[in-house]
C-alpha cells in the first residue's frame, strides 16, 4: 500500500502529527516523540530508538521486562503505602485495589515473558519516602502518569500482536489509576490534554532510579 | 439475536437505548459496526465489545481507514453526547466543568481522526444521527460511563490490527483519554475506577458466537 510507504518515514509522521488544528496537546505529543528527522529508515518508532530496553532483554521480551521492573515498582510502592497506616477508609480501599491490580500486571507480564522463551526480570529493591498522606498521594499520581506515558511509550515498538493487545490493556488501567489519583489531587484527569504523550525509556528510567535501592 | 436479548437479562439497557440513525439508504460500515459494538455492549456488557470489533474488522480485511472510520464514529457519538450534555445533563460544580473538558476532548480526537484518515488517502465517515435516551445527571453519568469503558475496549480490541506505527501511537494515546475519561465518570458515578487489573475482552469465542447475528 503506497500509503503505508509513506507514512513510515518521519516526514510524514510530523505531517500526521500536524492534524488536530494546530492544538498545543498535539505539539506536546510531537515532541515527546523525538526528532531524528535526518532518519529515513522505515524502522523508526515512535518510542525512540529500537534497542531502548535492550538492557532488559531483546524485543517484546525486552519491552515486557521493561513494564516488568516498573509493575514491581509500583506493586511495592502501594504494599508500602498500605502498611504506612497513612490512609484510612475508602482512600485505603482504593490505594489497596491499585496495589492488587498492579500485582496482577506483575503476574501476567512475568508470564508473558516465559511464554516468550524469556527470563522475567528481577525484583527491584525499592525505598518510597511516605512522609505523608498528600506526598504519597502526589507520588503516586506522579507514577501512575509516569507508568502510562511509559506504556504508551513502548506499544509502537511491540512485535507480536497478542503482546500489544495485553500491554493495551494493562496500559489503560495505569491510565484509570492516574486519573483517579489525579481528582483526588484535585488536578486534571487528562493533564496532556486531549492526546497522552508517551515517554520514552530513559525519561522513565531517570525518573524511577531515586526509588531504586538494589 | 431476538432470543437471547430476550432471553437474558440486559447488561446496559441504556445502552440498548441508544439509537444510531439507519434510514439513510447508504448506511456505513462505521455505523452498522458502531450499532453492533453498542448492542454487544448492552447484552453482553464492555468486555464484549473489543472481539467484536476486531472479528467484524477483521472479515472485511480492515485497513487502517477503516479502523480509525470506526473509531471517528464512535468519538462521533461521544462528542455529540457531551455537547448535548451541556444543556441536558444539568450538571453543575465540578461535574459540569468536567462534561465540559470531556466534550472538548472527544471534539478534538474527532477533529484528530478526520484529519488522520484524510491524510491516508481516506475519506471520514459522515457523523451518524444520534438519539440519547436518558434524563436528568445520573441518566446522563450512567450512560457516560458505559460509552467511556466501550470506548476503551473498542480501541483496545481494533488496535492491535492497526498498521502504521504512527497510527497505533495515536490511538494509544486517544484511549489513555478515554481511560482517564471513564476513571473520572466511573468515581462521578461512586464506583471503582479501574474495575478489573485488564481492560481488555477476554471471553473471545463465546462472546463471538454471541454477536454475530448483529453483524450485518
């Protein structure tokens, strides 16, 4: 399909991008996938470059594990929270439901990655500051948005189309979550506005490190 | 399909309650797509929507065209049901400002598709009559609700399909919305905002077998 030709290079990425009236989201969203506009190969992704989460394994697997270590992240930070004794009530309630849900995430990914022939990453050893119900409340809104963006980030780059379907559908559950989190912080469910924008690997990475101790 | 809508009890009846205009002679595919994703979300709730789509794009070959046609028919809907909201919903404090923020958004992913599909090659489906069956705020959350988890399980289940990277991060980056659009209706309505760990469909065949007769 002549079409599809075209649409793989960045040319006609940034003309795609254009679409929306010249809305500040969309100029947000085109930024947030970068600008290698001297590249003309058709494997440009949108997440950045191809081996961005070569360090966590090739491909899906990679990618996968990826979502893995950040899944554990977030499955341990809600554990901690819980047992903070910060919250109370329906706050807790909810706090406790991300955390199972998480969890889940943790299990289906792992197996996924099994299935994959690969070898699941490694649990993180993880330390949150928790000093009070409005900072944990802005961190964990600060992760959820930030886990989203992170799915986001990585579904162009997916090869095997079950893969995608389940990353798809763990990736608007982080987006339920942020926007819960978000009126709770009295802040807007859709702070990109009309149009999420991904993030890329190393964004990600750089932000999660302060949490990871081992 | 007459026997099992009555023999089982309706998931959504409001859903059921919406009516896609079809007496114009040229009906579109996007349409009677959107009327058989909204019939499969009223009997067999959201879940059963994503394999629909993707079955009933998936027969006709399903070009990226047609999966953002379907997709602009359903930001279609929505657009138009947030724009009336406006005035019918009778929201006020914060609801409003959020029908408000959602009405704009849903107008910009339609903008966004119309633009996208235009610059494919394609033509966008023209907008669909539509007639919201509902009165007063929570007739109007109700139904807010079940069109946001549908949405979401509809670009959940036609993504995967899509073609172009490109195409497939904007989409991506269109359901992440309706996610957080249905997180905030679902805490408007006081329940869960992620009802489940995975929103995507997960009874496949059963739900297949289910809806084909609404497939025209």
């Amino acid at each position: 399909m002549a079409d599809m030709k075209q649409l793989a290079g960045p040319q006609s990425r940034r003309r795609f991008l254009a679409v929306g009236g010249g809305s500040t989201a969309l100029a947000a969203f085109l930024a947030a996938c970068g600008s290698d506009s001297s590249s003309t190969t058709t494997t440009t992704s949108m997440g950045g470059g191809k081996s961005e989460t070569a360090e966590f394994g090739k491909g899906d697997v990679g990618i996968l594990n990826y979502a893995l270590t950040l899944e554990y992240l977030e499955t341990a930070f809600y554990g901690d929270v819980v047992k903070s004794g910060l919250f109370k009530g329906s706050d807790l309630a909810t706090i406790r439901k991300f955390g199972e849900e998480e969890a889940e995430h943790v299990q289906a990914l792992t197996q996924a990655v099994k299935s994959l022939g690969g070898k699941p990453a490694p649990e993180p050893k993880t330390e949150f500051p928790l000093k009070s119900a409005k900072s944990v409340l802005e961190l964990a809104g600060t992760v959820e948005n930030l886990g989203a963006a992170a799915y986001l980030g990585q579904a162009a780059n997916i090869e095997s189309p079950e893969v995608l379907a389940s990353a798809l559908a763990i990736h608007s559950v982080e987006g339920r979550h942020a926007a819960a989190l978000n009126t709770l912080l009295g802040e807007s469910v859709t702070p990109d506005g009309a149009f999420a924008v991904p993030a890329d690997v190393p964004t990600v990475l750089k932000s999660v490190e302060p949490f990871i101790v081992g | 399909m007459s026997n099992r809508m009555s023999n089982e009890p309706l998931t959504n009846p409001e859903l059921a309650a919406v009516h896609v205009d079809d007496d114009s002679e040229d009906l579109s595919r996007s349409e009677v797509l959107l009327k058989g994703a909204l019939a499969a979300g009223a009997v067999y709730g959201t879940l059963a929507v994503g394999p629909y789509v993707r079955k009933a794009l998936a027969m006709n070959g399903g070009g990226d065209v047609e999966i953002l046609n379907f997709a602009l028919t359903l930001e279609y809907l929505e657009s138009k049901f947030y724009e009336e909201a406006k005035s019918r919903a009778k929201a006020s404090g914060e609801l409003k400002s959020l029908v408000d923020l959602l009405a704009k958004d849903e107008q910009q992913h339609v903008e966004a598709l119309e633009g996208t599909i235009t610059k494919l090659g394609g033509k966008p489906v023209a907008e669909p009559k539509f007639d919201f069956a509902y009165s007063g705020t929570s007739g109007f959350l109700k139904l807010a609700q079940t069109f946001e988890d549908t949405g979401v399980s509809a670009y959940n289940g036609a993504a995967p399909m899509i073609k172009s990277k490109e195409v497939l991060t904007a989409a991506g980056s269109i359901v992440q919305v309706e996610a957080r659009h249905a997180a905030a209706i679902r805490l408007q309505n006081k329940e869960e905002p992620s009802p489940a760990a995975f929103d995507p469909p997960l009874d496949e065949a059963q739900v297949l077998k289910a809806v084909e007769p609404f497939i025209a």
